[in-house]
C-alpha cells in the first residue's frame, strides 16, 4: 500500500469523529457517511499537519483509493545542474563575520556544519512540539474558531499550558475536544469513536 494512505488521519460529520486511523479508512469513510446523508459537513484532516484534506469521493471505493495516491504523487520537475544525489539547494545565507570566521573553522566547512546544526534542530523536542501545536490550532480552527473559549484555548495551547488548554475547551463537544487534545500534547483518543 501507498505511504500516504497510511498516514494517520481523521474525519468529523459535524461535531462527531466518524473514524480516525490511516487515510485510506478515513478516506472510505467520509464517502460512506456523505453518501449516507451525513448530518453536518463531513471535513477529514491530516493529523500531522491539521490541515483538511480534500477527498474526491466520486465512483467506487478503488477510484477514490486510486485518486488519493495520485494526489500524494510527487510532480516530477526537471533538475539543474547541482548534486542532485544530495538534492542540494543553493541558497544565501547571511551571517556576521564572526560566524563566517567560526563556521571555517569547523571540520567540513560552514555546509557540513550548518546541515549538522540544522539536523540537530530538527531532532530536537521544541521542534516537535511546535509542530503539534501548529497541526492542533489548523485543526481547532477549522472545527472549533467559532465555539467559546477557542481565543483562550489558542492562548493556552502556544504556551503549552495544558491544564489551562482542557479547561478552556471543556464546554466543547466531546470529539472535537478529545482530537484537539490529542494533536497538541499527544492525549490519547478514546478506546471507541463515537458512533461506531
């Protein structure tokens, strides 16, 4: 199976989680639930990014899957001259002289270092956590912007403070909060989704 239907995803009729799990389920969901009359508007999302994914749930099962993975295709562009091994990208970087100075003095040069230094980052936790909660306030936007406390509930997710974050998203409903909590500090979803 394509990587892209394996990625962890979710769909909401309306306030209600209709399935959470790889995107190909969640994908044949949604075109169950819409074709079955569903009850408010049917948005599935990407949990990684909290971004809503658009399901074109036209013809069969099989079309819809087959859709999805040419959707997640790569575009294919013609590359330049370069390392195209490394899929190196040539770009400015500006710097004071002193880190100039310091970046030289390391071993491989200022690329080895800057790529190193750069990884590191990006294994880092701040990062992670960062991303989480970006993925948790595109999600909570799109399915919370307009219930009470989603202000406060913004507020105490960027300072990471989750006690404040659950009490602000209390009075939501019961899908919506457990997914939001879930996306920003990894809270675990329900043995069960609603509904099923």
């Amino acid at each position: 199976m394509d990587d892209a239907l394996l990625k962890p995803a979710c769909a909401f009729d309306g306030a209600r989680c209709i399935a959470a799990g790889p995107l190909a389920e969640v994908a044949l969901a949604v075109k169950r639930a819409t074709e079955a009359g569903a009850a408010g508007p049917v948005l599935a999302f990407d949990e990684a990014t909290g971004r809503v994914i658009d399901i074109d749930i036209r013809g069969t099962n099989d079309a819809v899957i087959a859709r999805l993975v040419q959707a997640s295709a790569p575009a294919t562009e013609p590359r330049g001259p370069g390392r195209p091994k490394l899929g190196v990208v040539a770009r400015e970087v500006t710097l004071l002289p002193r880190h100039w100075d310091w970046l030289s003095a390391q071993p491989g040069g200022a690329s080895v270092t800057l790529r190193k230094l750069v990884e590191e980052a990006r294994r880092g936790g701040k990062a992670d956590q960062r991303a989480a909660q970006e993925a948790a306030y595109r999600f909570m936007s799109a399915m919370a912007g307009d219930y009470a406390g989603f202000e406060e509930a913004t507020r105490a997710l960027f300072a990471n403070d989750r006690a404040r974050f659950a009490e602000r998203i209390e009075a939501w409903p019961a899908d919506v909060r457990a997914q939001a909590m879930r996306m920003a500090f990894g809270a675990r979803w329900p043995a069960e989704v609603s509904g099923t």
